[in-house]
C-alpha cells in the first residue's frame, strides 16, 4: 500500500503503508514557521519491542513548534540525528500497530499521547520519577516522529485513554499544557484550598488550565490577560479576578511592578500572591518574585520571552520565597490529570482546527501570539 487516504480511516488498523504525509522542518529552512514547515512525504517509521504506532486523527499545536521551527533556543538537529524533523507533542489517534512486548494496548484502541519519553529501566524511572531519568526526552521536539503527520511512533507508556465525550480535534489539544500546568500546581507547588493563585497568560494554552485547576482545588485564581476576548473566557471558566497585564510596561523597572503587586491585592483584599504560575519568564520573571508573597511560590515551566532572566534577588532570600522549576509530567500524573477530564471536571479550551496543509499557518500565530485556548491540526479525521 502506497499510503493511506488524508482524512479519512479506510484501512484496517495494522495495514502499514509505505510512507506518509508528514508537515516537516529541515536545517536549511529553519526560520518562521511560516516558512520552515511544509507538507512532504516521508517514510513510515518502524517500531521497537516497547513502541506503538498511532494513526494520528488529529494533533495539537504548542509553542515547542515554533521553537523547532526558528531553530532557537537549540535547533532540533542538534538533539536528534534523523534528515527531518516531525514537530508535533500533542496528538489523539487510534493505535495502529504495537511491538511485540506490548500487553496494555492493543490496535484499534482510542488514545491520547503524553510527550514524555524515557527509558523505563534506570533507577530514576523505577523509584524516583521518570522526568528524572537522563535519557529524558519530550517527544515531538527533543525526538522526531511527532504529531504533524498520518503516523506516529510513541513508546507504549505516552498513552492513555481518549475521553469518549470529546472529538478528536478536542482530545488533541489538551495534553501537553494541561498535563504540564496539572504537575506544576498539584504536584510541585502543592496548591490548596484557599490559595491566591497569579497565572500569566490566562487565557492561554496553559493558562486556561491553570485557572480550570484552581477552581477545581478551591484555589482562587489571579488571571493575567492581554485582551477583551481572553478576559472573557477567563471569566467564563470561574475567574472573578482578572488583571489586563497591557496597562503595565514592564520595562520601566521596578515602580511598574510594584504597581502591579497593589493591583493583586486589591483584588485579594491586601493578599499577596501565594503561588505565581510562571511561563512566561524574561518579560514577566522579576514582576513574580516581587508579588510572590513571603514564602510564597514561583513555579516555572518555560520562558516564552525570553530564558536570561535579571531579577532583584534580596525579595527572594529577605522573603524566604521559592522558585520551582517543573518540566511536563511522569505517565502516572498525566493518568491522573486525564481522568478529570474523562469525568467532566476539566475541558479543553480549543479556539481553532486546521487541517494538515496549514499547519505552518497555525504555528504562525502561536508565534504571533494571536490565539487563545488551543489549536489543534486535523490529520486523519476528517471534521
């Protein structure tokens, strides 16, 4: 078989073509995604003993992209020695075809792929916690064979179970933010009831999540916004306090800052912030440290802005404040995350679906910073 339709599912699961439609990313035209990301062919990728192969339904967009895409932080090619690279960490597909040591997943089973690889056999896997292990890596972007494309190859611990009451297009867009914002706020900052909870980028990707979790613990959520649309939903998934962060120039310094940590507690009633959901990083960093209250939280993900960050260490140490860094979640937390949303108590926040060929088109105005929620890139479903 030459390969298999685009949007649609015609063959039997197991029927392996001999390759496949895949959105790509090549050194030579590293740059915006508007340019680095085009359609090609590509061969199917094999399977080892403990990998399974997913007919990818549809795929979820994540700023990740666009980093493959500019080559920056860190080109992709420099973590992976394969001629192209497959961006793509988010995906909701059926299982096609499984390795022989495979026992939990059989083909035909409906899924959602997690982004984190690891090895399963060092000690930090077996004991500690696989975001340990040294041969950790985030599918999709440290690895090729991600999401953007009719096939792919995950090792058999990403999957867990596709909530049946979400479409496809739903049940892509969700895991890497959720599972990320889910172990930086339960696991990592030990959210509780009761905590002032400031969350950058609100109305975002990991931001909506963010929110939905504090509600759920009975934290209270500070939503920060940058425009009418986000302050809507914000609002519509339980926030009561909402800054519009674009009355703040955080380039003047410190006054501006400061000025926002009054804004924060005249929503809490003279309350700093207990936990700061941090992602945001160079634009945002110094401004988190200050409104941390004293022993307060800055739990940080990512750096969107900007990863050299210049902040005013003595509100750190004066204040006794932390900062914690967390990156994704291990399989049994994202198991546990997504059962909140099989149960209803979580819901993806999707703004737009793309089909395949326009998938660079998407990642473009994650660059751009023009979305809200996520985006998620129909690959074999056809609606």
């Amino acid at each position: 078989m030459k390969r298999l339709d685009l949007g649609a599912v015609t063959a039997p699961p197991g029927a392996i073509p001999d390759s496949m439609l895949a959105v790509t990313i090549r050194r030579e035209r590293e740059g915006e995604p508007r340019d680095a990301m085009k359609l090609e062919e590509v061969p199917v990728p094999g399977i080892g003993p403990d990998e399974v192969l997913v007919l990818v339904m549809a795929a979820g967009v994540n700023f990740n992209g666009v980093w493959a895409a500019r080559g920056r932080p860190v080109s992709v090619f420099d973590m992976h020695h394969e001629p192209f690279h497959i961006a793509g960490s988010d995906a909701a597909g059926i299982v096609w075809k499984v390795g022989e040591s495979v026992t939990r997943w059989k083909p035909g089973d409906e899924v959602v792929v997690h982004c984190n690889q690891s090895c399963g056999q060092c000690p930090e896997c077996n004991g500690l916690d696989p975001m340990a292990c040294e041969r950790q890596k985030i599918w999709g972007y440290e690895t090729s064979w991600g999401s953007f494309a009719q096939l792919a190859k995950v090792q058999a611990q990403q999957l867990v179970h596709k909530p049946r009451q979400l479409g496809w297009a739903e049940a892509a867009s969700y895991g890497l933010t959720y599972f990320t914002a889910y172990r930086m706020l339960v696991d990592r900052a030990e959210m509780k009831p009761g905590d002032n909870v400031l969350v950058w980028g609100a109305g975002g990707g990991l931001g909506s999540f963010a929110v939905q979790l504090c509600k759920l613990v009975g934290a209270n959520p500070i939503a920060v916004v940058s425009s009418p649309e986000r302050e809507r939903l914000v609002r519509e998934l339980g926030a009561s306090m909402v800054i519009d962060r674009t009355g703040f120039d955080f380039t003047r310094g410190p006054q501006v800052s400061r000025a926002f940590g009054a804004r924060i507690r005249e929503l809490t009633g003279g309350k700093d912030a207990d936990i700061v959901f941090e992602h945001v990083g160079k634009q945002t960093f110094p401004t988190s440290v200050l409104v941390a209250k004293r022993f307060g939280k800055i739990v940080i993900c990512g750096a969107t802005s900007g990863y050299d960050l210049d902040f005013d260490v003595r509100y750190l140490w004066m204040r006794q404040k932390t900062i914690i860094g967390s990156h994704f979640a291990n399989a049994y937390e994202a198991e546990r995350a997504n059962r909140l949303v099989i149960e209803g108590k979580i819901r993806p926040v999707l703004d737009q679906v793309f089909p395949l060929h326009r998938a660079a088109e998407a990642h473009q105005l994650v660059a751009d910073n023009r979305h809200k929620g996520k985006i998620a890139i129909l690959v074999q479903a056809a609606a």
